[in-house]
C-alpha cells in the first residue's frame, strides 16, 4: 500500500508544485520588467541565482536551510527568555517548542511538514525557470501593440493586464511545456528529501536485504519495480504532451503566430 500511496504522493506534488512555480515564475517575471530598480533586480537575481545553482546541491541545502529559518522564527517568537546561544558548535538548538514538528506530533504531521518543504523547494526552483520563460514570452510579444495600446489611453496596468498578459502565453507555452516534463522528470528527487516517493518504494520492495520484508525473503526484484517507474513516466509524459499539444492549438487559434498562421491555411 505504501508503494500505492507513493504514486499520489508524487501526483498530489505535481497538481501543487505546477500552479505555485507558476506563480513564483510570474511574480519573478513580473519583477524582472519593474521599472522600480530594486524590484528589478531581485526579480533578475532570483532568477539568475536559483538557475545557476545545481538541482541537487539546492535541495539538499535549501531544505535544511528552510527548515532551520522557520525554528528560528518560532524560537524567537516563543522562547525570548532563552539566553543560551541557538549554535552550539555544528547543533543548531532551539527550545522544545519551536521545533517542527514537535518530537510528540502524530506521524501524519511530520510527513506532511517533509511534504510542505518539498512543494515550497520545487516551486522556488522551477519558478526561477519559469521566471525566466514568462520574461522572454512577455518581451516577445509585438511592441507596437502596447504602444496603440497607450495611445488609446489605456492605463499601463491596462496594457499589462488586458494586451500582454494574454498574448504573452502563446510564446511562454513552449517553455512551460519542456519545463513541466522536466518536473515530471525530477519527482525522484523526493527520495532526497526524506519522502516516501515511487523510489524510495521501489528500492524498499526491490532488494532483497531490506530490514522491512525479512519475513518475505526474495530475490533482487529491484529491476523490474524501476522497469514499472520507466512505463509509468514515459506514459505519464505521453499524456502529458498530448495534453499540452491541444492547449496549444487553442491558443494560437486566431494568433498572429505561425502555428496560427499554419490553422489559418488549413482551415483554408
């Protein structure tokens, strides 16, 4: 059931991460093309940091860093007596209180407290990449239209909302789609953050030495549970394309773009 469990962990993460990258790659975007310098650039340093950061070496430290930002928080918060200094050699010691989650909380709490910080983790990663598509989509978008825009008397929040948001996704689309498989593609990065992911199950019920099945002793099965991970991420990237190719074709219905010119001729 674990194993089970585990494919709508990894689901349940991509339904979560997806929107909220989304939202982070906007916000950054956003912030990129401010015209407020200090806005501007930490849209462009968040961008170029997390971007030029390995994968692996950002998740390893960033959730330990994470994790040790929100106890200081909640130490500051709750313990202002303490006196005692919160480094204490390699330790990092807070009071019992502020720690999460707390060593007496139910199971539950402590999965998803590890699933919370893998959300937040991914979403600040792929939203760096997705920051750095919606900017080029929104430079890409005609600027003469923005300037009839204005010359109209719209507003530039106007603009902004109403003429480059929208024409913006068709550019953006392309980008979005390659990094929404690549965040198929790193779900097993789960198994590094201490969740219980399609990897983590698989080598468990694979091996034949692990502590948790002695009383079922079998061979190494390992190859055929990473045989059956291969099926389910070339099926889920199949579906994943076919879904992304008709969203595509919506949006450059009627586009002055050249898939929408390629609709226009075939329509003809």
């Amino acid at each position: 059931m674990g194993l089970y469990w585990s494919f709508g962990t990894v689901l349940l993460l991509l339904a979560i991460t997806a929107p909220t990258a989304l939202a982070f790659g906007f916000g950054g975007a956003s912030a990129a093309r401010s015209r407020i310098a200090p806005l501007r650039l930490f849209g462009k340093g968040y961008i170029a940091i997390v971007r030029g950061v390995p994968d692996i070496a950002f998740f390893l430290f960033f959730v330990l860093a994470l994790d040790i930002f929100f106890e200081w928080i909640r130490h500051e918060i709750k313990c202002p007596d303490w006196t005692d200094s919160i480094w204490q050699g390699n330790d990092f010691v807070v009071c019992d209180v502020a720690k999460l989650p707390m060593n007496n909380a139910p199971q539950w709490i402590h999965e998803t407290y590890g699933f919370f910080l893998a959300v937040l983790t991914f979403a600040i990663v792929f939203g760096a990449f997705a920051a750095n598509v919606l900017y080029g989509a929104m430079r890409a978008v005609p600027h003469n239209q923005l300037e009839t825009a204005e010359a109209y008397g719209m507003s530039r929040r106007q603009v902004y909302w109403r003429i480059l948001v929208p024409q913006m996704w068709v550019f953006a689309l392309p980008g979005l789609s390659n990094l929404w498989l690549v965040l198929i593609k790193a779900t097993p990065l789960l198994f590094l953050l201490g969740v219980e992911d399609i990897v983590y199950w698989a080598r468990e019920l694979g091996g034949s030495k692990t502590p948790r099945f002695t009383d079922y002793p079998h061979g190494d099965w390992r190859v055929w549970y990473f045989l059956g991970l291969l099926i389910f991420y070339l099926a889920f990237t199949r579906v994943s394309e076919i879904v992304l190719d008709k969203v595509m074709r919506k949006l450059t219905h009627g586009q002055a773009t050249m898939a929408g010119e390629a609709q226009r001729k075939a329509a003809a």
